[in-house]
C-alpha cells in the first residue's frame, strides 16, 4: 500500500493510523492444558518466591553479589572471569528454545514465559475479585457506583501488593534478601534497593495487568520470527477445516435433508477464552501464543454434543491436508545433538573448572640480562586470582630447564585474599650452559599451601642466548 492510500485509509477510518486497543475478556476454562499451565504458573512462580530464601553453605543458594563480585549458585562460585559460562548458558537456552518451537510450535510462550506466567497470577486474582470474563465485562460497562471502584480498588490494592513482593524478591537475589527485609521493615533501604524494587514492581504491575496480550503481540520479538523456525510437521494448533467447515449453529436434528454442515457450531468460545482474543479458526497467526485454551474448550463442546473431540487440536500441517507427518526429522535431532554437545561441554567445564587463575605477562622491555654471576635472567609479572572463598598462602615455583630458579626468597610464597587479584613480580634465572634455544618454554607452578588441589602449571617463554 502507498502512502497516499494508506493517509486515505486513515481519513476514512476517522484519521486513526492504529486500531484503538479493546481490552480482552478472558473467559475461564478448564481442562488438561488449563492443568499444565496452572501448574507451570505454581511451580515456576514457587521457584522464583521460594528460591532466594534458601541458604546453602552459609550464604544465600543463589545471589548475585555484585558489589564483591561473587555469583552464588547454591555450591557453586562464580567470578567476572567466569562469564564464558554465562554465555554458554545463554547459547544453551537459545538452541533449546529453536528446538522446542521447531517440536510443538510456542511452548515456551504458552507455559513457560514470564509475561505468561504473571499475566495468569494476575487474571486469576482478577477473577477471583470481579469475577469471569462475562462479569468483568458487565462490570466494566455497567454504573460506576460505589461498588464499582471498591471492587476495582480491591482488585489494585491486590496487584500492587503481589507487585511489591515481585519486587522485593527480584532485588533479593542481588542484596541477601533476609538483610534487604530487615531494611525494608526498618525504612533503611539504601538508593538503588529502592529504586529497583518499585522500578521492577511497576513493570510487573504494568505488563501483567494492563499491556497483556499486548506485550506477546507488539513488543516481543518472538512472535516475529518463529515462522522462520516452523516447517510443515511442527506441532501446532490448528483447526480442523476440511472437518469443522461449513459451521452451523443449527441442532442437526434441524438442519434441511441433504444439507451438509460441519461440526463446528459456531459458538465463539474458542475467541473467548483466547488470552490474545483471536479466532483460531482464521489459521495460524503470530498472535497465538500456543497456550491451547480454544483446545480445552472445543474438546468440550465437541464432548456435549457428541462429536469427537479434536477439531481444534496440535496437529501438523502435513496432517491436516492428510500426508505423512514426521515429528521426530533430521532438524530436531541436529538441534538435541548440538543441545547435548554444549550442555555436556559446559558441565565438563565447571566441574573440572578450577578456582585459581594465573596471567603471566613477561617483560618486554629487554629480550634477556646477564647478571654478575653470568646467569641469564628474564623479568615476569603473575597475576594471582583467587577464585576461591577462603584466603590462601600460595606456593610459587618454576621448571622446564635444567637448573633453572626463582630470584630471591624460595620457595615464592603469596597470600591471596578470596576473590583479590595480586600482583606478583619474579626474576627467573638459568645458566646459559643449560640454554639450548633462542625461546624455551618453562612452566610456572602455583598452589595453595592448605589446599594442594588449588593448582595451576601455566607455560611461559625464557629468551635467552644460544650456548655453544
């Protein structure tokens, strides 16, 4: 469309570029897929409320301590030098959620997504406060009389509180939350624990009870793109044309011999229970989010008047048009191999992972000295990083040519506080009889006096003259 025609558009639509939003009534349903969200919505919820009050070890199991720069993850410790394991995760996460979009379409939207999940927590308290969808309506459009906004308050009043307790735990994985609540009831929160509290409660309390839909639909990139990630034998749900059309909301018992209806009777409350307010019947739209509500309910209708259920159901598009469905194809075992490779990689990598780190950076301002006695020396700084959570006296050595030594006191011994960076100066010497090329390598051993396990053996070049 030009811009001319799209300017007369508006001109005739009243001179409104965008539809006017018109707030969903969800109408509530219940069956096995309404089962598995709830119970997404519980235990994903529960995790997420529960999990920042478990203390593992003797400190919180998960806190992002960034002020010491220390990520808990219950037994575990993480440093800003472990970030290649953040990575990995998010690359895990990415391919996981090609892999599940290409097996069944959104299921990650459906019961697993944050808006998701707190959009379901907040319709459910505002059922419980105003009543269905039908209610909630009638309300909304009915007297706005004392009732009213006590009901609505009420329902705000609820919001805000749960929005508030969001909040409050989200900032808990980042200050440990038993001291962030003794500061929040004491009114001593500091600066950024305030503003991030209601910063994070006025997003959950905007996105789950007001945008909604509207975030899955304009604001999320997802539903832009996982068209790319569909072929012809994805799960999704469809409706059963070839067996629902034409529909007919006549009784069968009343419709003209000979005159052929489908089974869909046209009852809209597969629209009415869709959270996005589409009619599923229209084909597949980037608006569905996959949480198979319409499913529920049509397998209802079908059961009350005695059809089979299924018309709307997960199915392929090679099912519907009655050809050979292959759900378990080449692509999704490329997506499980590659899932399996860099999850079984990133496991092998933090539980062989050592906390102890050693940078060596050789002096390049002089090639090599020669020192009064004849030695051949060459100027080294380590950078001790200890990664672990207790101090450490750590022991410095060198090896790799015959005869070769630290200058000065031997053994090197180092403290190291935990999670502190030391720098450390060495001069390391070798006769230039046991030097048989330009460049050779050493190896710098450093270890923990008190915990012989905490160990690095890092290679090094000593330049030095040829001997003849």
């Amino acid at each position: 469309m030009s811009s001319n025609d799209a300017t007369r558009t508006a001109e005739t639509s009243g001179g409104e570029l965008y539809q006017k939003h018109k707030k969903v009534y969800v109408r509530e349903v219940h069956g096995l897929f309404a089962t598995l969200r709830n119970t997404a919505m519980v235990v994903l919820l529960g995790l997420y409320y529960g999990v920042a009050w478990i203390n593992w070890d003797g400190h919180q199991a998960v806190l992002f301590d960034l002020p010491a720069r220390k990520f808990y993850l219950f037994g575990l410790v993480f440093w800003p030098q472990d970030f290649i394991y953040l990575s990995a995760l998010l690359i895990i996460a990415a391919i996981a959620l090609f892999m599940f979009t290409s097996l069944a379409g959104r299921l990650w939207c459906g019961y697993a997504c944050p808006q998701t999940v707190w959009t379901e927590i907040y319709m459910l308290m505002e059922r419980w406060i105003e009543g269905d969808g039908r209610k909630q309506r009638k309300l909304d459009q009915g007297k706005h009389d004392a009732h009213y906004y006590r009901v609505k308050i009420t329902k705000h009043a609820l919001w805000l509180a749960f929005s508030l307790w969001t909040g409050f735990t989200f900032v808990g994985y980042f200050t440990p939350i038993r001291e962030l609540a003794h500061n929040f009831i004491t009114w001593n929160l500091g600066p950024w624990e305030t503003f991030w509290i209601f910063f994070y409660s006025f997003a959950t309390y905007g996105n789950a009870g007001f945008l909604r839909e509207q975030v899955c639909i304009y604001m999320c990139p997802y539903a832009r793109f996982q068209s790319a990630m569909f072929d012809r034998d994805t799960l999704v749900i469809s409706y059963d044309v070839k067996r629902g059309e034409p529909r007919s909301r006549k009784p069968k018992k009343n419709t003209a011999d000979g005159e052929k209806t489908g089974d869909c009777v046209d009852c809209g409350l597969c629209v009415q229970v869709c959270p996005t307010g589409i009619d599923i019947r229209n084909g597949l739209q980037y608006q569905c989010i996959g949480c198979a509500a319409c499913v529920d309910i049509c397998d209802q209708v079908m059961e009350k008047i005695g059809k089979p259920k299924g018309l709307i159901r997960y199915t392929t598009e090679n099912a519907l048009e009655g050809k050979p469905t292959h759900i378990l194809r080449p692509r999704l075992f490329v997506y499980i191999g590659i899932l399996t490779l860099v999850t079984g990689l990133l496991f092998w990598a933090i539980l062989s992972r050592t906390p102890l780190e050693i940078d060596i950076i050789r002096d390049r301002s002089a090639l090599y000295t020669e020192n009064q006695m004849g030695l051949i020396e060459n100027v080294y700084r380590l950078k001790v990083i200890n990664m672990d959570q207790h101090p450490h006296d750590f022991e410095i050595s060198v090896e790799g040519i015959e005869g070769i030594s630290l200058v000065g006191k031997s053994p090197l011994v180092v403290r190291v506080e935990s999670g502190e960076v030391v720098d450390v100066p060495v001069r390391v010497q070798v006769d230039p009889e046991s030097i048989h090329a330009r460049s050779n390598q050493i190896f710098f051993n450093v270890v923990a006096r008190d915990k012989p396990e905490l160990f690095r053996h890092e290679p090094a070049r000593f330049l030095g003259p040829v001997s003849r």
